[in-house]
C-alpha cells in the first residue's frame, strides 16, 4: 500500500484497512504534521460553558444522552449531559499526540476520568479508534471507559469546556517549543495561560511539565515559580509518584528523546490554595 499523501482525507473509524489484525489502529495510516498553528481557525466545535457540554460521547459509560429540546417555549432545561456515576473528568493531557499518557494512566487510575486534548485531526481520530479498540478487548472488564480524546484548541476553549477547581493533575508533556521569539506566545506555558489553569487545578492538583528542550525547559520553570499560585515540588518528594515514570517513558516522543538519549527535563508543580 503507499503512503498516504499529506492532507488526505481522515481514516474512516473501524476501516478494516485501517486495522491491525489485533483491531488496533496502523499509526502510519494517521499521518499528520507534528506541530499544528494554535492561531489558525480549525473550525472545531466546543460548548458555549461547561454546562453545555456533552459528555456522553466521550464517557458513554459514564453520562448519559442529554435530554431533547422541549416543546415548551418557557421551559428551562440543562443542556449538558448528566453523569450517571457522579463522576467528571479530573485528569487532562494537553496536547496529548497519540494518546501513551492517557491510555497508560487509565487502568491506573480506573475510577477516575482522564481526557487527552490534541489539536491535529488525524492524531486526535488515531486516539479515538484505539480507545474504541481497548474499550472493546476489555468489554468484560469495563476497561478504558474512564478514558477519551477530544479535538479542541485548548490555548483558547478550556473554560468553555472545563469548571473551576473540577482538574486533580494536568500535563504538558514534550510541548512545542515554538523556538523563534516571535512565536513564544504560542508556547503552552505563559503568564496568562498558567492563571486558566490555576483556575481549573483545584487547591493541591498537580502540573507535570516535561520537555527535552533546555530553553523551553527554563521557560516554563520561569513562569511557572513566578506564579504565585504554583509550588514547585522537589524531586525527592516525586521518586515514589507512579505517575512520573508515565509521564517519563509513555509517550511517543519520551520513547524517541529516549532512543537518542537525550534528556528529559522534568518540572512538577503543586497548586497552592488560594490566598
């Protein structure tokens, strides 16, 4: 078969071309840039607030369908949909590629809900079929219907799509550096950014940066200790987080920084409570 040409049409989700005879997407027939312009117009959808949101799509183990527009001109109704075991996500992956975070944290962390966002279209359609795929080797088990993907911006509709203080841990795992100063204000890390995720980091929630880039590294570390909202935690207190190791060796780029033993730059910061 040859190779996809760039900007081909998405694979269609389940195409059995598509599939390994495991039922496991073929990552090479997901091509797509590395990195996607976070200024650009990707006609994405979002909700207009978090109440708005459906989530059964994304969790439909989780929340159940939301209720149809009544016929009632003066009737309020929710337009989200309602969570069926009281639970919403806590754990977010910013920028997740092709999902080794999420996927590694989910059986983890079964009783939690953990969302990977990613930008890039085929990435993000990758991601969804291989959860599809899990769900279903692990149907007997309800395994990896705690976790999902879904294809936003989140530089711009993060409190469009998540409540204050709703977020235990996010991560920025091996970022875009954006080397040119001209596109520093595309990094993921900044000034104004760190207080939208302050604002969704309940008191004590953990950040976890991650980069192989020295001058992102010390980028981040410098916004992130000016922040007066943000603690920084001392390696010796991470040696027995079983996250860190994930967050080190998961995912796809922490393999290939690996492979050409590069470093890995590791920064974990605590959310102080509110002054």
């Amino acid at each position: 078969m040859g190779k996809r040409k760039r900007g081909a049409k998405s694979p269609e989700p389940g195409e059995a071309s598509n599939l390994r005879q495991d039922g496991m997407p073929k990552k090479r027939m997901y091509r797509q840039r590395a990195h996607a312009n976070v200024f650009s117009d990707h006609n994405l959808e979002y909700p207009a607030s978090p109440a708005d949101m459906d989530w059964s799509e994304l969790f439909p183990a989780h929340f159940d369908k939301p209720a149809p527009p009544s016929d009632d001109p003066l009737s309020i109704a929710p337009v989200g949909s309602p969570s069926r075991t009281g639970k919403r996500v806590e754990v977010l992956d910013v920028g997740c590629g092709f999902g080794g975070l999420i996927m590694a944290l989910a059986p983890l962390f079964p009783d939690t809900l953990i969302l990977g966002l990613e930008i890039r279209q085929q990435v993000c359609q990758f991601v969804t079929d291989k959860i599809a795929a899990l769900r279903k080797q692990h149907e007997a088990t309800g395994g990896f219907n705690n976790t999902s993907v879904l294809r936003i911006n989140a530089m711009k509709f993060l409190p469009n799509l998540l409540e204050r203080a709703q977020l235990s841990h996010i991560f920025f795992l091996f970022a875009d550096p954006c080397f040119k100063a001209k596109k520093h204000k595309a990094r993921i890390i900044s000034p104004t950014l760190l207080a939208e995720y302050a604002f969704l980091l309940r008191p004590g929630g953990i950040l976890y940066t991650i980069t192989d880039v020295p001058d992102l590294y010390e980028w981040q570390v410098k916004h992130l200790d000016a922040f007066p909202l943000f603690e920084r935690i001392a390696d010796a207190e991470l040696d027995g987080d079983p996250i860190v190791q994930q967050v080190r060796t998961s995912t796809e780029e922490g393999q290939k920084v690996a492979r050409n033993d590069g470093p890995k730059l590791l920064a974990v910061y605590r959310r102080l409570p509110d002054p």
